[in-house]
C-alpha cells in the first residue's frame, strides 16, 4: 500500500494539471512519476523480506506488473481515460504479454468493466468492446460452479489489499478454460473504493497437469498395492517406507507389523551380508538384483528376489517376489544337467576308448555303469549281452549273460555267475524277449516275501526288487540290455525317469555305432586319400601340361612373328618406293595378308589368356575420345578403299580423363568397326558414345562413370537363328560366312570377355539384311570431367588413312643419335636398316649379346635395338652386362636400350624392363611403333636434363 500513498503524493509534488489525462505528458512528469513507482515497488519488496520472509517478498516481486498497471491507472482521475491511451499496460503493443491480460471494473455491482488488455480477444474470444458494452458478460461467462465464490470474495475486496482467485471461464468458442485473476482495489485520497484493477492468466496447462499428476500418484498408489508381487521403497538403511499387502502375505506378517522392521530383519542370518552388499550396489549403481534366503513368520524358509531401482538419493523401489518354488525346480533342473552332464562324460569316455571297447568281453567299462548308476540314484546298474552258444544235444541255445555289474553300497556282495553263464529266455525272461525285440523297455518287481526267495535268478544276482531294463540294438539286431535296479520292491518307475533311462542307453548305442561308423569313415577317408592324391598328380601333370601348352603358344609366337617381321617390313618400305602400280597391288594384298595372319595370332594369344584366366587388365589414364578417333583413323584406309563413309558423334558429357587399360578398349573397337567395315559394302559405319554417372563400387570411392560405345553399320546383318552362336569362340554366324569373309571367330568372343573384365558387356541388334549395332560399355573412375569438346560434332565425317605414320625425314638432322642394332637374323637387320635409313639413322649392327657388349665398351652409342634371343648371349644378359659396366664408370652416359622380340606373352615386358631395357617392341616391327619408341627417349632425356643441377 505504499505505493498508493507515494503516488498521490508525486502527482500534488509535481502539481500536475487535473486534465493529465487530455494532455501531453512532459518527459520529466513522466519520468519522475514512473520512478517514484519503482521506488515504492523496491520498498515493498524490502518490507515483505524482512516482514514476512523470502516466499512473500517474490509475491510481492510477482505483483509488480500490477503496480505498474496501477501506476498507469492512478495517474488519470477519470477511469474512461484509460480507453484513449495508446501506451498504457491495458492498451499498449509491446509490455502486455500474449497469455495475459489486464483489466479495470467498477467497484459495485453489477460490477461494470470499464477498460481491458486488446488481447482479451486472444484469451477469452471476446473483443474490448464486447465486454465494456455489456457489463453482465464477464461475470456471465463465470462457471456457475465457481461464480458465487467469487462473487462472495469481490463484496469484501475493500478489506484486502489483493485477491487471488481461480475458476473456470467459458470461451467464446464454446470451450471451458481455467483462469487465475488477481484483484486490487483502487481508493481515493479519502480511502473510499473507487475500482478495482486486475491481472488474469490462462492456466489450463498448469491444471490439466496438476490433474495428470493426481492421476499418476492414484495410479502408481494402485499399482504398488495391487501388484501381484510384494513391493516396497526403502531408505538408505533399509527401513521400509512404504509397502503393499501382497508382502504381508508373502512373509506372513501383518502390514503394520512388517513395516516397524528392517528389510534386513527378515533375511537369514546367512543371507543378510550378501544382503547388505546388495544394499551397497543398489545405492552406487542406482539398480541392483540378488536371490536371498528369508524367514517367513512361521519360521519356515523361502526364497525372494529383490529388484531393486532408485527414486532418488534416500529412496529406493524394491520388487519382492516369492521364487521358493521356482528355486526348488531349478534345483531339480540343475540336477538333472548335472545328471545329463555325467552322462555326457560317460559317452565322451566310451567314445575315447577306440575300436577295441566293442568287444563283448568287456562292451562298456565299468567307469560308465558307476556314471549313470550315481546320476540316476539307481542302487545297481548292469550290462547284459545276447548270447548264442552250441550244444551237442540241443543244438544252438540262445540267452543272455550278465557281464558288468556296479552296485551304489561298496561292502554289498560283488560276486556274480561267471560271465559264461547263460540265462535262457524261458519263462518270464521269454515275455522280456519279445518286448526286447519290440523295442520297449521291461520293468521287473519282486514283490513276495523276501523269506521265500527272488522270483527271478537275475533280480536275486542283481539284488534288487524292481528293476528297469532297456534293450540295446546293434544293426538292428538285439545286442543286449542295460539294467537299472533298486532294493525298493513299491519303486515307481516314472515318466521322466523312464525318458532319462531310455535316452542313456540310446546315447551309449549311439557312441557304440559312432565308433563302428568311425572306422568306416576312416576306411573311406584312406580311400579318399589316395583319390585326392591321385588327383593331385593329375593337377601336376595338368598344370605341366598347360605349362607345355603356353611354352609352344609363346615359342610359336616367336616363330611366327620373326618371319613376319621382315615380311611386312621389306612390303612397307617397297610401298614407301616408287613402284609400279600392278606390284604396288601384289605388295598390298602381301601386306593384308601378313596383317591377317598377325592378327590370327594376336587372336590366339589373347583367347588362350583368357581361357585360362591370365588376362590382366592394366589401369592407367587415359582419354577415350582420343582411343575413337586414333581406331577410326587406323580403319579409315580400308572404309575409304571400299567407298564408305565413317563418321561418330561423341557426347560433349563423356569425361576427359580415366583409368582403364587403353590397349584392351583399343582392342574392341578395332575388332567392332573392323567386322562393321568387312560385313558392310554400301553406305558406311556410324559411332557413337556417351556416358552416364554410377555409384563406385563396393571398397571404391570418387566419382565413376559407365562409358558406353555404339557401331552400327548398314551391312549384311545378322539372321535372328544365329544370335546365340554370335559370341561363341571359333565360331560365326554362318560358315559360309567364314568363306567369304575370312577370320577366326574370336573377335567377338575376346571383346566380350574384355568388356566383362572392365565392368561392362557387349549387346548386339541386328536386322538381316539391312544391318547391325554393337553396343559396348565399360566401368571406370573419373580422373578428370568433360570438358569443352575440340573436335567435329555429330554429323561430321572423318575419313583417315592411318596405315602409314608420318614420317619425320629430317629427325636425324633435328637429333642425330649413333645406333647400336643387336639382331641375329639377317633379314631383319636388313628390314631395321632400311626402315633407319628413311628416318636418316646410319646403324651399326652386330650377332650377339657378346658382340654388343664389346661394341658398346669400344665405343660410344645414344640408342640400342637388342634382341632378346641371340646366339651366346641373350638380350637379358647383354643388358645386365652393360648396365654394370655404367656403374663402374663414371661420368658415363645412360645407354638407351629398347627391347625388340617376338614374344608377345604375359610378363615379357616386364621380364625385359626388369633386365635394365628402357622400352619394348614386339615383332613385326612397324614403323608407327618405331618412330613413338624413338620420341619417348627424346622425352625422357629432356625430362632428364630438366631436373639436372
């Protein structure tokens, strides 16, 4: 209330105007006004504290927006005032919190409004208007629960400084909301009421959870004390703070009673300290279970399982639950796999016992019936064997003898008939016969007095009054039976017993049969060594075989290239001359022919690669358009020769660069658009190829691409019966076809196998007679994007003639190198000649390695051409010869040794930079090959020299 008395008093120290409301507030007045607010809110706020205590004070901290509403409504002496402000707490924009609202009324009843907060329309669905036009509408919307209690506490408002009230208020939609308002009234200097202002909150929320949480606690009552096991919270200690009946009834005392005890209390002496060690782990770990021993109020025992979980740091919610019964049948349980495990030791050991066991001397040890006889509680178990004996006079007797007896009572009598002895199947042993044979088991009682004697010879041997018997087959005959007996004549014998019983001499059988089978297994394994062995011979001599088979695939390699080398050779460079046009014709159908049959080779090699699996792909980059157009130039003579045309269309998208093996791509489309050009005879041959971005494959990563290539011609097409013979080696669509085309039918096998090999596959279309398209594809990672294309576009035709390289005449002026040649076959030395001679080399040639060796030690060459297979010293030698000899001397030159063989196999490159040679070239030696060979070590002496000091 100090407040109000401040108030007044700034506005008669300020001696504001009577019409403050009507006029324009001055800074000063304003700021004054509102700070002697403030300071009349502090001073309430230090007098509650030191009055009433911390929980006032923040009250009166929280009844500061009503202070500033005050503050803003006593400043005007006319209430309706309020209605023309703009910012005040009821109508200004920004102070006024959307889930608040603020209001004035009159002082009487019907207890008018006289100005609300424009947000009402937000909270209760009405706008300002609505409830200053109709002054019954608040207190109409009032539930009438709720409304007289209310209308009651605002009669005696003028008693109190505030009212706090909450109810329950009807939304202009229909709804019901509950709503807290908080009244203060407003007297005039002469301390008469004059209205009264107001805060209101909506707190629906904090009901419907204050009512959630009412529900929760009935509930969580309900479930501790109708749960159907105990349950109880306990302290720190274990005194119980609260429990349920179902723990009374499990302990056996009352509720009351139960609760004036610990929950240590009830646990056996020599439980509780495994019990306090619950304790202990269920205060660290906030979780804790164990199994005790407790005493129930009759003194009897029984088991409980504590579950125990934390509340919080005092209290603790422990499940009780009685598992007297259950830990009692997991005893039995327990017992019985002890039982089981016994007799699981008992096979082990019959099983480790070998071939001899099997004897019916001694069939099972005595080890094994002492086993079973203790797990199965039995007071005597015995081994009995059918048995089938001669006789003069009555002929072949058949029965049974006891032959392994052990008896649970050590000072008992042991002694037994011989084991020679025979008890016939007569009698009553006739009726187990047949039961035997029936494969069911006997049980045997002896139930007279025992004065009179057994009724049985076998139950007075085995000294028992029931016994159980299970019979034991062997190839499906009766090889004998297990007894199990005790001195108990009433024994039952019950289901679970007769199970467990059965079952154990099945598994002794089982083992019996498992070591005869063991013995057939290991004469099939003796048989199957030798099988494998003999296997293992032919492999070798397969492997010799294949061996044989690449040794005269590479030596026929050899054989046939170095003849062709100088075939090809003196035609190309007769070409090259100035000849005559009818021999220029032999000369070029020589060369085709020497082309062909070098491809034929090339075909042979490559399929057996593949045929037996070493074929290796060589990742390197590379750029594919340039692989199109280098293929299309090299056919281009042969299309050009038969008046076709050969144009391609590249997407602009197909990367620039990336990796794959640029020499097998190379391959396939030399065989595609070389078959389109032989199968085509009028129009021509049209290439395409594309791209398409694909995920990487699995353990790869980057960006990969599946390049795609299509070559369709207008040739003979292929007929629609012949397509599955398309890609089959050694084979073509009609052998007609073969006739008159020529080829071996491995082209389309070996590209095949290639695409499948880098990822992709080979599809072909064919309409007969009009044409075919072959559509390759691949799988490679991308080194580097598409870029803008520099070369003809769809549409343009390229025609070249690639079947001779250009020549560079004056390479020997530009960069003149002394040449060391080391050939042993004459006419290739003169095909070398003549072919350095048109580049403008003089070479020096010699025999051998040897001969090399020594040359090149006299004198000083640039560039070697060695052979690899020479008389007396092989290129390998010479070359490791000659690199040792650069080591030794100082100062000297890096000779430049290129490789020139007629091996074309897996690992000769490599076999050949391994020996210290620079490069490598395969026989028949063609210019184009030469002339790159030569430009390389140009390139890798200028790269030399550039990173010289």
């Amino acid at each position: 209330m100090l407040t109000f008395v401040i108030q007044p008093f700034g506005r008669n120290l300020l001696s504001r105007p009577s019409a403050y409301a009507h006029s324009e507030v001055s800074a000063r007045v304003m700021l004054l006004h509102n700070g002697l607010s403030i300071i009349g809110a502090a001073l309430i706020w230090f007098i509650l504290h030191a009055w009433a205590g911390t929980d006032a004070a923040l009250c009166g901290l929280a009844s500061l927006p009503i202070v500033g509403f005050l503050s803003a409504a006593l400043g005007s002496p006319d209430p309706m005032d309020l209605n023309d402000r703009t910012n005040d707490p009821i109508h200004g924009n920004s102070d006024v919190s959307g889930s608040t609202l603020f209001f004035r009324f009159g002082a009487k009843d019907p207890w008018p409004i006289l100005a609300i907060s424009p947000n009402c329309q937000t909270l209760l669905g009405f706008g300002p208007q609505a409830f200053i036009h109709d002054p019954t509408l608040w207190f109409s919307r009032i539930d009438p629960v709720d409304k007289p209690r209310l209308l009651e506490d605002l009669v005696d408002i003028a008693s109190t400084d505030r009212l706090c009230s909450e109810y329950r208020f009807q939304h202009a939609k229909g709804h019901t909301i509950w709503v807290r308002d908080e009244y203060i009234p407003v007297f005039d200097n002469a301390g008469t009421i004059t209205e009264v202002v107001g805060i209101r909150w909506d707190i629906s929320k904090w009901k419907f959870t204050e009512e959630n949480l009412s529900v929760t606690e009935s509930q969580y009552r309900a479930c501790i004390d109708f749960a159907p096991d105990g349950v109880a919270v306990i302290d720190q200690h274990g005194d119980f703070c609260h429990l349920n009946e179902t723990l009374a009834k499990i302990t056996g005392f009352s509720t009351f009673a139960l609760a004036q005890q610990t929950l240590f209390d009830r646990m056996h002496p020599d439980a509780r300290k495994d019990g306090y060690t619950w304790l202990d782990r269920l205060r660290q770990e906030k979780r804790s279970r164990g199994e005790f021993r407790f005493v129930r109020k009759n003194g009897a025992e029984q088991y409980l399982s504590l579950n125990g979980t934390a509340l919080d740091g005092a209290h603790y919610l422990v499940f009780l639950k009685d598992i007297t019964n259950e830990r009692v049948a997991r005893i039995r349980v327990e017992r019985r796999d002890q039982l089981l495990h016994a007799l699981v030791q008992s096979m082990n050991h019959l099983l480790s016992l070998g071939d001899e066991g099997l004897d019916a001397s001694e069939p099972i040890p005595h080890e094994i019936l002492e086993y079973l006889g203790r797990a199965l509680e039995v007071d005597v178990a015995f081994l009995a064997v059918c048995t089938r004996t001669h006789s003069d006079t009555e002929g072949f007797d058949e029965g049974f003898s006891m032959v392994e007896v052990w008896r649970d009572d050590p000072d008992s009598v042991q002694a037994i008939y011989p084991r020679d002895h025979i008890y016939r199947w007569h009698g009553e042993a006739g009726s187990w016969r047949n039961r035997f044979y029936d494969k069911h088991y006997v049980i045997a009682r002896n139930e007279c007095n025992p004065a009179s004697g057994f009724c049985h010879p076998l139950l007075q041997e085995a000294q028992a009054k029931s016994l159980f018997m299970v019979p034991m087959f062997l190839r499906n005959e009766l090889w004998g039976f297990m007894g199990f007996g005790k001195n108990d004549a009433g024994q039952r014998w019950k289901l679970v017993d007769r199970r467990i019983l059965t079952a154990a001499v099945d598994s002794i059988m089982l083992a019996i049969r498992n070591r005869i089978a063991s013995r057939e297994i290991a004469r099939t394994n003796s048989q199957l060594q030798i099988a494998i062995e003999r296997a293992n011979r032919m492999a070798i001599e397969s492997e010799k075989a294949n061996r044989a088979k690449s040794d005269f695939l590479a030596n026929m390699s050899h054989e046939i290239r170095t003849p062709m080398n100088s075939i090809l050779g003196f035609t190309s460079l007769l070409l090259d001359s100035d000849i005559q046009n009818e021999h220029r014709e032999w000369l070029e159908m020589v060369q085709t022919s020497g082309k062909a049959l070098l491809s034929l080779v090339n075909g042979i090699l490559d399929f057996s690669k593949i045929e037996s699996g070493k074929m290796e792909i060589e990742s390197r980059p590379m750029r594919f358009r340039t692989c199109v157009e280098e293929v299309i130039g090299i056919l281009g003579h042969e299309a050009s020769r038969k008046g076709l045309f050969v144009c391609f269309d590249l997407d602009p998208g197909i990367p620039n660069r990336v990796v794959s093996d640029e020499a097998r791509i190379k391959e396939i489309l030399l065989n595609l658009i070389g078959n389109a050009i032989k199968f085509t005879h009028v129009g021509g041959i049209t290439v395409r190829a594309g791209s398409d971005p694909i995920p990487p494959p699995r353990d790869q990563s980057g960006n990969w691409s599946e390049i795609w290539c299509e070559i369709e011609d207008t040739g003979i097409g292929i007929p629609d019966d012949k397509m599955d013979r398309l890609f089959l080696p050694f084979s073509q669509a009609d052998t007609s076809t073969t006739r008159r085309y020529g080829g071996t039918g491995l082209g389309l096998a070996i590209s095949r196998s290639l695409c499948r090999k880098l990822g992709g596959d080979v599809e072909v279309r064919s309409i007969e007679g009009k044409g075919s398209a072959f559509r390759f594809t691949f799988m490679a990672p991308v080194l580097e994007p598409a870029l803008t294309p520099k070369f003809p576009h769809a549409g343009d035709t390229r025609v070249s003639n690639a079947s001779s390289a250009p020549l560079e005449p004056t390479m020997a002026d530009i960069r003149p190198l002394r040449i060391l040649v080391a050939e042993d076959n004459r006419i290739n030395q003169k095909v070398l000649s003549l072919i350095l001679k048109k580049m403008g080399y003089q070479a020096e040639f010699v025999e051998n390695g040897r001969q090399a060796v020594r040359a090149i030690t006299d004198g000083m060459f640039d560039l070697v051409f060695m052979d690899v297979h020479m008389p007396e010293m092989d290129g390998y030698e010479a070359t490791r010869k000659i690199r040792k000899i650069e080591e030794k001397a100082e100062n000297r030159k890096r000779l430049h040794i290129i490789a020139l063989t007629a091996h074309a196999m897996k690992g000769d490159r490599e076999k050949c930079l391994e020996a210290g040679m620079d490069d490598y070239l395969t026989k028949p030696i063609q210019l184009p090959a030469l002339i790159t060979a030569i430009k390389a070590m140009r390139r890798d002496e200028d790269q030399v020299g550039s990173s010289a000091p």
